[in-house]
C-alpha cells in the first residue's frame, strides 16, 4: 500500500502542482526567495525585470509577519525534509556499505579515483544554473520548458569544457594506477553531460512547489546507485570499472524518467533562447561563485590521497569519510529551511531573531551528531563496511570534527543567503579552500591519517569564522547570542514534540500566504 502511495505521489502529482502554480499567480516566491531573487523584482511601473546584480537587494518583498512554531510552516518543512533526508541518508549508507563488501578495500579506491573528477567537475559545468533556473522559473511559469532547453544547453556545452579538463587531469591523479584504470575514469567523464541534465531537469519542480514530486526524484536518483551495485553484484561483476559502466547506463535511464515526469509536468515547445541564455548566465555565475570552492572543498582530499599514497589508502579514507559525514543529509534538512525563512521576514529585527534561533538550534543538533557518529565508529565501521576497514576506525573518528564544522558553515551560509549577502559566502568559501588545499599540499605526504583531516578542521574552522564575524555585524549581534543556551534544548525538546504530535501533510512555502 505504501510502495502504490509513493508511486501516486511521483506520477500523479500534476494536479497538486497545477493548483500550486494557480496559487502562486498570487504571489511568485521560490524556495530560494532571498538569494538574488529579490534583487530582480519587478517595481511598480516597470516592464521588465531590473538587471540581476551579484548583491541582491534585501527584503525588497512583501514582508511575513513571525508566527509561533505551532502555525508557522517552518516545521513542516523541516519535517519533510528530514523524512526524505533520512531516506536519501540510508540509501547512502547502504551504497557505501555495497561498495564497500563489493570491492574490497583496494577495488572500493579503484571506484573512488575512476569517479573523483567526474564528481569535482560536474558543479563547474553546471555554472550556478541550478539556482538560476529555480529562480526565472518562479518568475516566468508559462517560459519553464523553453527556460530548462536553455539551461540545458548551456550546461551541456558547460560540460564540455569540463569534460576536456578531466581529460588532461585524469592521468595527474592516476600516475600509479594501471592503463585501464585511467580509461575507465576517462569514460567516467561521460557522468558529467548526464549528472547536468538530470540535477537541471527537475529545478523547475521546486519553483512552482511541487516538493513531493522533487523529493521522490531527489530519493530515485539516490537509489539508483545501490541498484546499480546490486546488479552488478548479482551478475558477479564486482570490479570497479565494470560499476562505473553501469552506473552511468544507470544515470542514463533516470534521464529518461525524469524527463517524462517533468515533460508531463511542463509541457510546451523546448525552445532555446538566446534572452534566457543572458539572463541565466547573469544570474548563474554569482551563485557558481559562491558554491564552486566548497564543492570543490568535498573531494580534494581525496585527490591528495589518491595522488600521494595510492588507492588502497584511499579506499580506506572514502569508508571512513562516508561513514563521518553520514548525518549531512539529515542535518540539510535544517540548511534547506534557513534561506526561505529567514529571506521572507518582514524586518532586520525578525530576521535576526529568528536565524539566530535556528543557528542555536543547529549547533546543538550538529554536536549531538557529530559526538554519536565519533562514538559508533570503532564498532560501526568494521561491523557495515566488513573487518578488512577496520583500519578505517580511527580516521573515522577523526573526521567527525570537520564534518561538524562543514554542517555548521553550511549553516551559516545559509543564512546569509537568506539575508542577501552572497558575496561574504563566497569570500569565506574561496579563503577555506586556499586554506585547505596548501595544508593538505604541506600534510598529507606526511600522513594521510592525521593530514587531511587537520587540514579540514583548520580550513572550516577559518571559513565558520569568516562568515560568523560578517553575520555578527550584519545582524549586529554579540557573540554570545550565537552560543547555544539550555533555554535553546529546552526549546528545540518542546519543537520536536510538537512536531511528532502533529498530523502529517505535504508542505510548501505557498503555505505560509
């Protein structure tokens, strides 16, 4: 019964999205509202969008009035996040923990290198489109399939560029493993074209509200890779290039699923626009700005791993870094939540309020989790990932401290964004990553035990502080007020039982009217 629901819920859905989109005739605001949407607002008597600028203006919207957790949609949306996070986080777990029984320590560091530039170059050939798509889609509802062709496009010949770079890179990384390994990841690359399409494809869904059709994709394409490996488990292809093959036949099949559903959603002619192309671009490369450091701040580790100590070491840091940041997904759920809330306050005052709130409320939440995951490490890791990682333990436990403080600079940066201020994330993004990059250059030759890890902590520690000290004078705060008290448990106690005590039902921002 519930295996048909959740079917209902990802083809059935026009006719909730379709109302959705009615109501938002009303008022056109995305999840995203505070990230330079505001900035292009239209003002009485013009006939055109103002141009985007990098700095959007701030609260140049209608203003929402704070209400208590019992009616405002803050908690539901949290809810249907987390629930979709906990899903995307168990199908995750049991990825690595495939892959992991699958390969074997040395075949699980051939996968992690066949995949690791695909991975770090796919947000470049994105080129900050994703934002930008949610937003003129929000703006312009009866141009959305004409604007995704146009996204599409640009993101394919991002892909390109992209691709011919992992080309050159690809051999720099590999030095030491064998001939085909280095085809394998060159064929990997292929990833890339596909991973644009299917993360532009579906963009649209969450500016006219359709979250429970966005959340089922979101869960699909996580699922997707477990199947993949329980396939080529069960047709005893447990090799990594092999895995890569038919991950990417399986990328290749959720292109096509999430291009019937979204056509289906957004019918209409697929026209490429050289307007759209301008305006996508200009509001795009501000975002990619912003995001590109830290995306490319998640692998580089691994690539110093890879290139000074071989993949056997680097299939022993890819289990203990899955295993560390395993609670990210979850804790997104919070993240996911900041940007619409905190951007659609009425004033300053509201704003800070309310975003110090939930900042208090993250700090602890991470610290629970952080101190949870360090002490089942020791006995998780070898008991999911099999005895053959237990080496992995110790750096397991290591690794929990930068990933609580990446959660918590995410946090922060979040908040941010819903206070217009991109620009001071992508300053401590881009300060992190420089940070990160020359430690882990000094370290890890040294070992790659204690180098990364240190290099993580110190480098997210440096982009936290960044953005906290821009964010305490912006908000005009003292630093205690971002210190969480036992008023602050209590409350978030309180919350959680008033969530578990309410009825479920599908959220949206259009709920807050």
């Amino acid at each position: 019964m519930a295996r048909r629901a959740w079917i209902r819920a990802l083809w059935s859905d026009p006719q909730r999205a379709a109302a959705g989109r009615r109501k938002l005739e009303a008022s056109p605001v995305a999840e995203y509202a505070g990230r330079a949407a505001e900035g292009a607002r239209r003002r009485p008597g013009e006939t055109g969008p103002r141009a985007v600028s990098p700095e959007p203006e701030l609260l140049n919207h209608t203003p929402v009035k704070v209400r208590g957790p019992n009616q405002s949609p803050v908690g539901d949306w949290i809810a249907s996040n987390a629930f979709t996070a906990l899903v995307i986080t168990g199908l995750t777990a049991i990825s690595g923990v495939l892959a992991a029984r699958a390969l074997g320590v040395t075949g699980r560091g051939e996968l992690a290198a066949i995949q690791i530039w695909a991975t770090q170059l796919t947000p470049l050939a994105l080129l900050g489109l994703g934002e930008s798509l949610v937003y003129f889609a929000a703006r312009k509802r009866d141009e959305i399939p004409s604007l995704t062709a146009t996204a599409i496009t640009i993101g394919l010949a991002g892909s390109v560029v992209a691709a011919i770079a992992g080309f050159f890179l690809i051999p720099w990384t590999l030095t030491a493993a064998s001939g085909h390994l280095v085809g394998a990841a060159t064929a990997f690359l292929l990833a890339i074209p596909l991973s644009v399409a299917v993360g532009l494809a579906y963009c649209p869904l969450r500016a006219v509200g359709a979250f429970g059709t966005w959340n089922v994709l979101r869960t699909v394409q996580t699922a997707m890779w477990p199947a993949v490996l329980l396939v080529a488990w069960g047709l005893g292809r447990r090799d990594a290039v092999a895995i890569s093959h038919f991950y990417l036949v399986g990328l290749s099949t959720l292109l096509i699923l999430i291009a019937v559903r979204v056509r289906r959603e957004f019918p209409g002619p697929l026209r490429v626009s050289t307007k759209h192309s301008r305006e996508l671009i200009a509001f795009g490369l501000p975002a990619l700005m912003a995001t590109l450091p830290d995306a490319a701040n998640s692998r580089v580790d691994q690539i110093f791993v890879a290139a000074y100590w071989g993949v056997e070491p680097l299939g022993l840091y890819a289990v203990a870094s899955t295993w560390s940041g395993a609670y990210a997904t979850l804790f997104s759920a919070l993240i996911h939540v900041v940007v619409p809330h905190v951007a659609r306050l009425g004033t300053g005052e509201e704003q800070k309020t309310e975003f110090l709130r939930l900042w208090r409320f993250g700090v602890l939440i991470a610290g629970v989790m952080a101190l949870a995951t360090a002490a089942m490490a020791p006995l998780a890791v070898p008991l999911l990932f099999g005895h053959q990682f237990a080496r992995a333990s110790g750096l397991a436990v290591l690794l929990c401290l930068p990933s609580m403080l990446v959660v918590l600079r995410q946090l922060l940066a979040a908040g941010s964004l819903g206070l217009g201020r991109p620009r001071s994330l992508a300053k401590a993004s881009t300060v992190a990553l420089i940070v990160n990059v020359a430690l882990l250059w000094l370290l890890t030759p040294r070992s790659f035990l204690l180098g990364p890890p240190l290099s993580a902590a110190i480098a997210h520690t440096v982009g936290a502080a960044l953005l906290l000290r821009d964010m305490r004078g912006h908000l005009a705060a003292r630093f205690k007020e971002f210190v969480p008290t036992m008023a602050d448990a209590g409350g978030l106690q309180a919350l959680l039982r008033t969530w578990r005590g309410r009825p479920a039902r599908t959220s949206t921002i259009l709920d807050d009217k």
